[in-house]
C-alpha cells in the first residue's frame, strides 16, 4: 500500500487492492474525493477504521491488507497506531477461531501500549479483550487473572465507554461461572446489566445468572432467569438459547413433556443457517427423548439435521459426531435399513468433499468400515438363528 497522492481517487485506480472491506471503507473514511491529507494522516485514519469494524475482515485478503498496514505504521514510526494494528489482527484471527494466534498479537499490542501512561482506557479494553481469549481457551486461571489486572485498572470517576464495562462485569462472571465462583457471578452479570445498551445484552447477563442457578441446581431459580431473559431479548437466536435452557431445567426436574414444548420452541426460533446451535439444541432434545424412551424420535431428529446441513465442511466436527451417534444407534437397535442410509450418506459426503480434508476423509473412510464390520455381523447373526 503506498499513500504518497493526493486523492482517494488516484489510490484506488493505482492500486489493486484484494480486500474489498477496505475498500469500502477506505470510501468511508474519506468523504470527499479532494480531501487531502498526509501518509501519516491516512494511515491513522484507516487504522481507526478497521478498529471499529474489525469484525467486518474475514478473508485472506484482509489478513494481507491488515499485515500491509501494520508494517506502513512501523515504517512511519505511528507506534500508538502500530498498537492498535497488533490489536485489530489479534481480533481477526479471534473471530477466526485461531486463538493462539489472537492471544500472541494482543499480548503485542498490550505491550507495545504500555509506554502511552494516557492510554489507560485501550488498556481496560484490551486486556478485557484478552480474558476473553482465554476464556475460550479454556484457560481460566489466565481468564481470570487477566480480569483482575482489568479491575485494578479501573479508577473511580474513571469516564470508561458503558459498553466496555458492560463487557468488562459479564465476562468476568462468565469466567467465575467456569471456575465454579456462582456467587460472585451472579453479581458480575447483574451489575453488567447497570451497564447495557441494548435489550439482547440485559437478556445475556440474566440468562447466565441463570445458568449459574441451573449449575447449584435451583433449577426454579434458573427458570425464573431464563423468563426474564425471554422479556427482554430482541434476538430470536437468543431466544432459542433461552428456550433450550428452560428446557434443560425441565429435564433435570423430571418435567419431560414441559422440556420437550420448550426445545421446540427453540428449534423454532432458528434459522436454517444456525447449524451449531440446532446441534446444541439436538443434545437436549435427544436427551428428553431417550429419558421418555422414545429412541427413534431421537435419532430421526439427528439424521434430518445432518441432512438439512448446506456448507458440510465448516461443520465438520459436528457431522463426525452426528454420523458416530447414529452408528451406535443402528448397532445398538441391529437397525440394518438405518445403516444402509448411513453408508449412502457417508460415501455422499466423501464424494464432495476436497483430498486437502485428510483427516475429516479419514474418520468417513472409517465409519464405511465400521459399517461393513457390522453389517456382516448382523447377517452372520441371522443367519446362525
């Protein structure tokens, strides 16, 4: 990326850039085509750009522009802005899913920010930021201390973004929910609450208020939670996260037909494109299922959500498992016509999917084994009665 010119204009047409976020944006922060402003204003500019919509870069592409970008600040001594790009590169990769990387690059950006003493607010942020990280790492103990060096950052009259703090109060009670701190919890997520902006936020920290009643078991308690979080939430995906976890309560009460009105609402609430969560759903439904007896209505369940799935390799893990269930099953139940569709379906699956996938094909490769074995077991049974 090269900014000696004067026009956004020129820029666009002399360069060919891969990512089309940035180009968007770059349209964005320039309102005017005449503006003119120095490299080292551009740079910032953009930097802060991609701070707020960081969210928005997904691709490789983006990745490269973000590396480009980072690599001008250091050229340009922008050490604040180079801070910032070791940030916005640790959430790219965050909402990648690659969090050892997001952990490395935002201990740089930590670091590099500590010699800016009236930057103290980025600090809250990021180190909020970086419990969060572990968190999902399932490093508590990091998680934990990471949200404590946020505490003590924090000073009174502190003039600190509501949203931040709000996001500061509710991980940390997501992080004591972990390590078994419900007390505590409880009392992160209600004060979150004194901090939120919007209604699916105050329905969040009343949901995990309930689910750290639902983990003492006062599960009347949890359901209680859970309600309030239905009254306020706006999202229907979160919705279907409250209706799942009442019905979970249900469960655990023995309510069975209570529990089961319950999941289906919140099938209902999803979408075709929320795979994860109709699996998470699923685990729930089944259960109730098979605690009712009903083992068919279970696995049914399971093979048309597996069925339903477009983008198969983004799921992988999830399918592994659902195919694994349904084999046990088929076994279990000496369900021949079941493990035929399986068969059919697996060898679906390695037909379309690329030889890059080596591990995912290899589980497939197994399962077309493990059925043949049983498949010969079975008739060898048969035939021996």
């Amino acid at each position: 990326i090269e900014i000696e010119i004067s026009t956004v204009n020129q820029f666009l047409k002399r360069k060919s850039l891969g990512s089309k976020v940035f180009r968007k944006k770059l349209g964005e922060v320039f309102k005017e085509d005449f503006i003119v402003l120095s490299p080292k204003e551009q740079i910032q500019n953009n930097v802060n750009s991609i701070y707020l919509n960081i969210k928005e870069y997904r691709t490789n592409d983006d990745l490269n522009m973000l590396r480009e970008l980072k690599e001008l600040c250091t050229k340009n001594k922008l050490s604040l802005e180079l801070s910032k790009m070791y940030r916005n590169i640790a959430k790219y990769h965050f909402y990648k899913n690659v969090i050892g990387y997001a952990i490395a690059f935002m201990d740089d950006a930590i670091t590099n920010l500590m010699e800016y003493e009236n930057e103290k607010k980025y600090l809250i942020e990021w180190k909020s930021d970086l419990a969060l990280m572990y968190y999902y790492q399932y490093d508590y103990k990091n998680a934990k201390m990471t949200s404590e060096e946020v505490k003590e950052l924090i000073e009174p009259n502190m003039e600190i973004d509501d949203n931040i703090m709000y996001l500061h109060y509710y991980r940390c009670g997501l992080v004591d929910n972990e390590i078994h701190n419900y007390f505590i919890a409880e009392r992160m997520f209600l004060k979150s609450i004194e901090y939120a902006k919007s209604s699916d936020d105050i329905g969040d920290s009343y949901c995990n208020v309930g689910v750290s009643f639902r983990r003492r078991n006062k599960y009347k308690e949890a359901i209680e939670y859970y309600n309030k979080a239905l009254q306020v939430y706006d999202s229907d995906y979160n919705r279907s996260i409250a209706y799942n976890n009442l019905a979970d309560c249900f469960k655990y009460m023995g309510k069975y037909d209570e529990a089961l009105k319950n999941i289906k609402l919140a099938f209902n609430h999803l979408s075709n494109g929320h795979v994860s969560q109709r699996f998470i759903c699923y685990q729930t439904y089944a259960q109730i299922q098979i605690l009712k007896g009903k083992y068919g209505d279970a696995i049914n369940k399971l093979y048309e959500l597996i069925v339903k799935i477009d983008n198969i390799h983004t799921y992988k893990n999830t399918v592994i498992d659902g195919i694994k269930t349904l084999i046990d099953y088929s076994i279990k139940t000496d369900n021949i016509n079941m493990l035929d569709y399986i068969r059919e379906f697996t060898i679906k699956l390695i037909k379309e999917t690329d030889e890059e996938y080596e591990n995912y094909l290899h589980k497939l490769y197994a399962f077309l084994g493990e059925i043949k074995y049983h498949e010969m077991d079975l008739e060898e049974q048969k035939e021996n009665n």
